[in-house]
C-alpha cells in the first residue's frame, strides 16, 4: 500500500492492508529486542544451561525500598479494607468515582514513577505487592491500575521518553489516568495489520483510526496510541521513516471519541471501551522514540509489564488458599469435614503449593526486574503464561470444592443468610488473563522464538528459503563450531551428581530434576530443529509443549529458591517486614510442589513426541471445509445478528463521546497522601 506525506483527506477511505505471512513474520521480527546484552535464566534454561546462580540467593530489595514499599501498603490496605465496597463494583459494573480519587491521593496512580516526577519511586516487587492487595479486594481495581502504570503512558516515557518528554508527562501520569491503545476491531496479535494512520503535517501528524478494547479508554485523560507513519520520500518534502510509531494524546484533544463502554463475562468495573480517532492533531513533540519504532517501545515495556498479571494472580490463589481452608473444614460430609476426604485433599494440596508458587514466580521475577542485572524477557513472559494458566485451575478448583456454593453469586449466598463468597465471580474475573497482554497460544510462541534464538542466531540462514549460497554456507560453518562446543555440555551435568544442590535439603533432589531436564528439553529442541528445519515454526503443538517444560521448571526452581529463603532461622519474610516467617513449613509446600509439578513435566515431555497435532491440523482443515456440518444441526443459534468483525472506516463518529473524567476530589473522605 503506498501512502504520502501531508495532511490527511478527512473522510478518505482507507484500504487495508495486503499482509502475508512474510511480511507479518518480518514485522514482528523487527519489533523485538535481537541483542542479549545482560544474562537470562530462562534463556539459559533453554538452553540446558541451569545457571542457579542467576537466581540464588534469592535477591533482596534494599532496607530503603522495603520501608518505603512496606509503608505505602499499609496505608493502602487500610483504604482498601475500609473504603472499598466489592459488591458495588460488581453490582453496579463501575468503580465509584471516590474510590479512583482515594486511591490517587494515596498515590497509588504514581506507583512507580520516580519521586522526582511526583510518584511514589515505588520498584516492581512492591507494585506488584500493591496490585495483590487491590486486587484481592476486586481485579477491576487491579486492572486499571495496571494497565495505567504497566503498559500505559508512565512505563514506555520512563523507557523511552527525552527529558522533555518525562518532565511533561509523568507529573501528570502521577495524578491522571492512563491507557494503552494497539488493538483494532482487525488487528489482534498480528501488528502488521495495524489500519490507524499518523500523517506527518507540518509540526505534528494527523491521527485517523479506531482502537478496540481500550482498558481504562473511557476515563482516560492521556492515551498511548500505535499508529502507522507512511514513509516518504525527499522529493515530498521532509523526510519520514515511517511505520508503526507510538504516540502520546490527550484525551482533550479534538476529534476523539469514545464511541462505547465494553461489558464482559467478569472484570465488571473495568472501563474499557472503543475509541475513534478522526483528524486528531498530535504534536511532534508526543512521538515516543523515533518514527517505525513503536512495535519495539510496546514488547519492551511489556517485558516487565507483563508482570502484573502474575501478581493479580497470585493474589487470587492466595485467597482461594484461605477460602478453600476454612470451608473445607466446616463442611462436613459423611461423618468428616470434606476437607478429610482424598477427592477434595487433593484439590486443597494443588491449590496450596501453586499458590505459594504463584508468589515466589512473581516475587522472584519483580526482584530481578528491579535488581536490573539481568534480561527477563523470558522470565516475565513465563511468569504471565504459567500464572494465567495455573491460577484459573486454582479458582476453577476452588469452585468445585465450594459445589452448588460455588456457582452462586456472592450476593445470593449473602441474601440468604450465608457468607457471601464470591468465587464465581473470580473465576469470571481470571479468565481474561489467559487472552489479554497476549494470549496463551501467543505466549508459546513468543517465547519459543526467544528460547531458540541462538539457534536462529548461528542457524538461521540455513533454513531461510531468501538466503543466498554464501550466506548458506557461512551459516553451516558457524553452526558446525557452535554445536560442536554445545551439545557436548546436554550429555551430563550437576543433576545427576547425587551431593548437588545440597545447601538445599530435602529440595535438592528438586533442582536436580530440573537441571536434568532442563538438558532433556534442549536434546529436545535440537531433535525437533533438526527433523522439522524450516517447519519447526508450524508445529506449534510442540512448541506449545516445550515452552511448557519451561515454564513448570521456572517455577519450581522459583520456589526451591524461595523456600531455601523463607527457611532460613532468623531471616527477613521476603514478602515483607511484618509477615510472617514460614520457617520448615515452607520446605513442606515447594516439596509437595516440585512432586506434582514433576508429574506434569513428564506428561509434556511425553507429549513431545506422542500426540494427535497432525490428525487435530487435518480434522480441523475438515471442519472448516464444511464436511461436518451436519453436527451442527438440531440447535439453534442465540447469537444477535451482526458482521463478526465491525467495520472501522476512519471518518467523523456517529455516535455519542461516552469519554468521561475522574475529578479530583470526589473523595468523600480525605486520605493521607504517600
């Protein structure tokens, strides 16, 4: 599609763009950070390297960010206990105005923005810290907090922001709210789809598009938005780079529109919405980085912002762990309380230990992430995979032990004398977390592209179809030097010598398994390269299986560390100051841990090699073909009509701005400030 410079034709119709799946592969291959310039312990595990040393001793915050972190929490659950009402948010699908004021004179929008800029200099650990707490009381809160400071304005003008940038806008940040906006009603995981145009015009660009699921969009006052720069040429004038480029906007700003307020399955409070963009001036001043480069500010700032939602889970497991506890003692059944009976102990033990794996994966992410020594791209991407994945079966499991008390609403039960449990609710809530800031299936392949890099890296144009003889043939001698010195090291290694590891007890047999297989993985790997070559990309079954192994292993290995941590007589609580030290209790929980997460570990390197992903491809070809339409028949259909993807043509909106403002001050009662 080509495209010039200047102002934009108002009502002009856009077509879409022609992409193919080289040309989609390319632009998300552009996007990502192509350079490993710090260590990474997923990628050495990967790799079969199990680089214990990157993660053990578990790191610490300093005494002056743990005070400072420890202080604000305690102000902000003593808001969250007694000026939040859950079952308003959920009743009435919107959080009171005064909750958001409260929680912005707390502080809690400026989280970590440095104090300089006004915010609370807050590090990851103790962000996430605080999302657990407002969480625990209703993920809608959660949500808009994070999607405020996690992959909002705040985050990429901290990454990428001038000076410039960072004086004007994270002040603000700190006091007004914020989203993020790449989605379109056509443009989900795939980028290169993106329709929404910035058309340079004198000392700014004009903006014309629609973005789709908007989180925070109908109350935001600032707005990132990704939109696509036509490149030009000299002839035309000024010169531009073009691509998909990243933008600051005031949500003040002429021609916006916020044509529609989203409902959900959960997340009821959230405010997300649709927003149309037609002839918005931006100032130049508002690009975030340079012009082409807002695909890579959008992966960057999720490498630690993906973060968050493995702490909103982690808080959920946390209460589904007491409330799978206190009820299964009080109910009895049978002569003993359920609890006692082996079909509902298992459910209790599965959700204990990975609850207390939920939190040593967040903590020990966070702390990297704050300790800057290492990358965490991977981290951070397995934490969020496993997290959605794993937390969902807790609440799930939660609901089952809960029974027909399980499906009723919380105000239900209350209306009817018993305690008001909103476990529907959570799992309703959770459930997104497997879809949003990608998608589990996307997961498994973003993070299988980063886990095979050196492989690409040494390999890769011996399996491109574009790469010349030569280039062929410097890649063959490049990978012949770099697997003669690899594969040597996936033969043996410190898992199979029975004293390692033994500063960790009964845990050591543990981080042996892991190492062990964390060198099974990568033969694992290497076969599958070998077999499949340039195909190894379509089999995403395999590749699904193996992000898996890899993400199970994290985790135990998150949580042997923990526990070796947590154990140590006379020690501080990592999860701070004033919680409680487990002491050998913590030993007991990431030992029945490892035992059952070993069990899945099996079962997925098993499924490595026998499964039905073949027959499932062809099956499914046959579906959508047509040839079992007949299965269809016998029901009817309650959908409402409609095309399945909306149309959205830029031009003026048709509909009324739904775009409303939090005005300071709607707070009914004062809060003391951080």
């Amino acid at each position: 599609m080509s495209q010039t410079s200047g102002a934009a034709t108002g009502d002009a119709q856009q077509p879409k763009p022609t992409v193919n799946e080289r040309t989609a592969r390319k632009v998300a291959e552009e996007a990502r950070d192509a350079e490993w310039r710090l260590p990474s312990f997923g990628k050495q595990l990967f790799l079969g390297d199990f680089r214990l040393d990157l993660v053990h001793p578990h790191p610490r915050p300093d005494k002056a960010a743990a005070e400072r972190g420890e202080r604000f929490l305690a102000r902000l659950k003593e808001f969250c206990a007694t000026r939040i009402d859950p079952a308003r948010i959920e009743r009435e699908a919107r959080i009171p105005d005064e909750v958001i004021d409260g929680l912005r004179e707390l502080g809690a929008l400026g989280m970590k923005i440095p104090e300089r800029y006004g915010g609370l200099g807050l590090g990851q650990l103790h962000y996430g810290r605080a999302l657990m707490v407002v969480g625990s009381v209703n993920p809608a809160l959660a949500a808009l907090l994070s999607a405020h400071q996690s992959i909002g304005v705040p985050q990429p003008i901290k990454l990428f922001g001038t000076a410039e940038q960072k004086e004007t806008w994270l002040p603000r940040c700190a006091k007004e709210i914020s989203a993020f906006l790449l989605t379109e009603p056509d443009v989900g995981s795939d980028p290169a789809r993106l329709r929404a145009t910035a058309v340079p015009d004198g000392d700014g660009y004009i903006l014309d598009g629609v973005k789709l699921w908007t989180t925070n969009g109908v109350v935001a006052d600032l707005v990132v938005v990704m939109a696509r720069v036509p490149k030009s040429v000299p002839s035309q004038g000024e010169q531009h780079r073009g691509g998909i480029s990243a933008f600051v906007v005031d949500m003040d700003s002429p021609g916006i529109t916020v044509e529609n307020r989203n409902a959900f399955m959960g997340l009821r409070g959230i405010e997300n919405g649709v927003t149309r963009f037609h002839q918005v001036r931006v100032p130049k001043a508002n690009l975030i980085g340079a012009e082409g480069a807002g695909l890579k500010v959008a992966l960057t700032t999720l490498n630690t912002g993906r973060l968050s939602l493995p702490a909103i889970c982690a808080a959920s497991a946390k209460w589904a762990t007491k409330i799978a506890r206190e009820w299964s003692r009080e109910r009895v059944q049978w002569g003993r309380p359920i609890g006692r009976h082996e079909a509902i102990a298992k459910k209790i033990a599965f959700i204990a230990a990975t609850s207390y794996a939920l939190e040593a994966m967040h903590d020990l992410s966070a702390q990297l992430a704050d300790d800057e020594r290492n990358d965490i791209r991977i981290e951070a991407a397995l934490a969020k995979l496993w997290a959605s994945e794993m937390a969902y079966r807790v609440v799930d499991e939660l609901v089952q032990i809960r029974g027909g008390r399980g499906f009723e609403t919380a105000e239900s039960l209350a209306a009817r004398g018993e305690r008001g449990v909103p476990a529907e609710q959570l799992l309703r809530d959770l459930r997104i977390n497997r879809i949003f800031e990608g998608s589990t299936e996307i997961m498994h392949l973003l993070i299988a592209r980063e886990a095979v890099d050196a492989h690409l890296s040494v390999a890769g144009d011996i399996i491109d179809p574009e790469a010349s003889r030569a280039r062929k043939a410097r890649a063959a001698a490049r990978a012949g030097g770099f697997y003669a010195r690899w594969l040597p090291t996936l033969v043996t290694g410190a898992g199979q010598r029975p004293g390692a590891y033994g500063e960790f007890g009964p845990l050591a047999k543990h981080l042996r398994y892991v190492e062990r297989a964390s060198r099974k993985l990568a033969r694992s790997t290497f076969y599958a390269a070998g077999r499949w070559q340039g195909r190894l990309e379509y089999k995403q079954g395999f590749l699904g299986r193996m992000v898996d192994i890899g993400a199970e292993l994290f985790a135990m290995s998150a949580v042997c560390v923990r526990a070796h941590a947590d154990g140590q007589s006379g020690g501080t609580p990592l999860a701070g100051e004033t919680a409680t030290l487990p002491g050998p209790s913590a030993i007991r929980l990431a030992d029945a841990f490892c035992r059952q997460a070993r069990v899945r570990v099996e079962e997925l390197f098993d499924g490595l090699w026998r499964n039905t992903d073949a027959l499932d491809s062809k099956l499914a070809k046959q579906v959508l073909d047509g040839e079992f339409t007949w299965l269809e028949e016998g029901v009817l259909d309650p959908s409402i009509p409609g095309p399945w993807i909306a149309e959205a043509e830029p031009g003026p909106s048709k509909r009324d701005n739904v775009h409303r403002r939090i005005p300071a001050g709607a707070a009914h009662t004062p809060t003391t400030g951080a």
